[in-house]
C-alpha cells in the first residue's frame, strides 16, 4: 500500500487497508484510527485545494467587509445629502437677525464665556429635571443674564464665546434615538437659531467674538477621528460655520482653528481649549500638565486651559472643566450613577495676568429665548406636542 494515502480527518499520511465497506476498500488511519472509503490519495492535490480554499474564504471575507464599509459610507452620504437639503430648504423659509453693534473697549480684562455640552436635541423627562429646545433656550438666556451681570461688574467690553463641543446631541444609540426632539436638519437649524441669539445678546452689551472645537458626540460618523478632516465632520462644526456665515458682515469675530483643540490669546495670556475626550484622563492635573508639556515642547506657554465632556464642573488654578446645560439624565444617573445640575462657567482673564472663574448653576431657570415651536415638533415625547391640545378623531352628532 503506497504511503501517500491522506487520512481526511487528520490529513496524515500512511494509511492501510482495513476491510471493504459496501464493496469499496475501506482504509484505517494509523494516527487518528479513523476508517473510510474516501481517503486521499495524492496529498500534494490536497495541499493545492487546501490553499485554494483558503485564498477563496480570504476573498470572500476582504469582499464582505468591502461591502460593509461600502454600506455604511454609503448610509452616511445619503443622510448627509438628505441633511443638507433639508437644512438648505429650513434657511429659505426663515429669516435670522444679524445687527450688531461696536462697543468701546477695556482692554484691561476680557470675559470669557464657556457653552460645553449643551447637546440641543437631547429630551429629558425626569421627576426632578426636565430638558428640551424650549428648557435649553431658557437656560442659555439665564447663563447670558448671568454672564453679562457679572462681567458688567468688572467692567468688561470685550467678552470670547467659546463652543467647547457638543452643542448636538449624539443619536448614534438607540437610546439616544429615542431621545431625539426632532430631526437632524431641524436641529442644526433650532442650535444655530438659539446661538445667534445669544451671540446677539451678548452683543448688546459687549464686543463679541467667538471660537470652537468639535465634541464627541456631535459627530457624524460612529468613528471619532482627530485628524482636522475627520473631526470637522462634525455637527458642531456646521453649526459654528453657519453662525460665521450669518455674521461674515457684522462686528462679530469668528476665530478659525484647529476643530480638535485651540489656543486663542485672551488679555495676553494663552488660553487652550479643549472638549475633553482623549488626552483628558482620569488624572486631571497630570492630564493638563501632560498636555501643556506638549505645547510647551513646541514653543507655546498655555497659561490656562478650559474644556468639558463629563458633565461636571471643576474651576481650578491651571485649568477649568465645565458641566453640561442638561444636568441629569437617564444615561448619567442609571448608566453612570451620577447625578449632577444643570451649570456653565465664565471667567475673567486679566492684562496683568490674574485670572478669575465661576461655575452659574442654571438648573431652575425663566423665560428663554424664541424659537420656531413647529421645528421641535417631531418626537413624540416633546414637551410642546405633550402640551399641545390635538384632535385626533371627530364626532359630529
């Protein structure tokens, strides 16, 4: 018996007759004891089809996970596009104020004044915290009031709105789907309506400019990226660049930069920001002592650096993270195990290189900004569709 017979369990050569079996030669092999009638008989074709069917499985699965990537890109291009003209159409039938006014300046102190997660959007239905456009717009009209009190005590002019990321909620997570107010294009418009009102606010009293840096959250695609492309596809940057737009013939400044972080000179000193996903780890002075190191390897000295992400505030010597203008939801209390109020920061920064900061707790609040009550009107669970008296069927007797 030639010793090139394969067993085709073990695939060993050396097997040996053992019998017949329904008048075929029956083989037994002399590794694995298995018995057959449809042992191998030339190995090196065994090779060959062994590698064939490798390089086939290997062609399939690098075509399975093109098609995927092919379905996903293509998912996320057919939403963008719907997107866009959606936006577009909302703009045509709509008009947003833009007069500004020039202030004289205190070039002493500049105010700066921090929105971070604000994630417009985004419904809470909690006994003891509620959150919608209507509540999001009310709290962004306390913060300003607030701010303005408070800068107008220490006589400042010229006051930075910085957009620290997540102005839009996340609705990656079925969770967050179902906590949608209303659509995407809807929202980017409702965001941009609500901040160019706040940016007008703010410009009643005070010289504005304005700077920002994408978050986590709103972000388009379901991978974050750092490079400049990648986090630009990103809600938060529609939005900035809608305001830029709005304004490009106004007194209003908008600083360009880097959409992952950015340094603006504020008063002389060099202010970082940050949203605080990645290089912010648990570790917060080391983080900030890590990143500063970093920048100043390269030449820059960052006196202070602001950012946000985990919805609670901290206010400290070299640094500053702010909460959210949510407060609780049932992600952080159930999820999270945390419980936390609705706040923001501001702060001073001063010429002679002081600099001062305060958490505005936000978490009660009063009449908001106006906003176009018929764009919200989409999920279900909107406060301004529970409240609204809708006839469903008609009985006429």
């Amino acid at each position: 018996m030639p010793n090139n017979i394969v067993c085709p369990k073990c695939y060993n050569t050396g097997m040996i007759k053992s019998g017949w079996y329904n008048d075929k030669q029956r083989y037994e092999c002399k590794v694995c004891g298995h018995r057959t009638t449809s042992a191998i008989e030339d190995f090196d074709l065994l090779k060959e089809n062994v590698k064939l069917a490798k390089q086939k499985q290997s062609a399939q699965d690098l075509n399975r996970i093109e098609r995927k990537t092919f379905r996903e890109h293509a998912r996320v291009e057919n939403a963008v596009s719907k997107y866009t003209k959606k936006l577009s159409k909302i703009f045509e039938n709509y008009e947003l104020s833009t007069y500004t006014k020039k202030h004289k300046e205190n070039s002493k102190a500049v105010g700066v004044i921090q929105f971070s997660d604000v994630h417009f959007n985004e419904l809470v239905n909690l006994p003891h915290n509620k959150y919608d456009f209507s509540i999001a717009s009310a709290r962004c009209k306390q913060f300003v009031d607030k701010a303005t009190t408070y800068f107008k005590a220490m006589g400042i002019t010229n006051v930075l709105m910085v957009q620290s990321g997540d102005l839009l909620n996340s609705d990656r997570r079925l969770d967050e789907l179902l906590s949608m107010a209303t659509n995407r294009a809807k929202a980017t418009f409702l965001a941009v309506d609500i901040m160019q009102q706040v940016i007008l606010h703010l410009n009643s009293t005070f010289n504005v400019s304005v700077c920002m840096v994408t978050g986590n959250e709103s972000r388009v695609k379901q991978e974050w990226g750092w490079s400049k492309v990648l986090a630009s596809d990103n809600y938060d940057y529609t939005i900035f660049q809608t305001l830029k737009y709005l304004f490009k013939d106004s007194n209003i400044k908008f600083i360009d930069g880097d959409p992952t972080e950015i340094v603006v000179e504020v008063a002389g000193q060099n202010l970082l920001v940050l949203h605080g996903n990645g290089s912010i780890k648990r570790g917060l002075d080391t983080s900030v002592t890590q990143i500063m190191g970093r920048y100043s390897a390269r030449g820059t000295k960052i006196d202070y650096v602001i950012f946000g992400h985990v919805h609670s505030a901290r206010v400290g010597d070299n640094f500053s993270r702010s909460s959210s203008m949510v407060g609780s939801n049932d992600y952080s209390e159930k999820g999270l195990g945390l419980q936390g109020r609705a706040s923001q920061n501001c702060y001073i920064f001063y010429k002679n290189g002081n600099r001062d900061g305060i958490k505005i707790d936000l978490q009660n609040y009063g009449n908001g900004y106006d906003i176009q009550q018929s764009l919200e009107s989409y999920n279900a669970k909107s406060s301004s569709k529970l409240n609204q008296g809708t006839t469903i069927f008609k009985v006429v007797v």
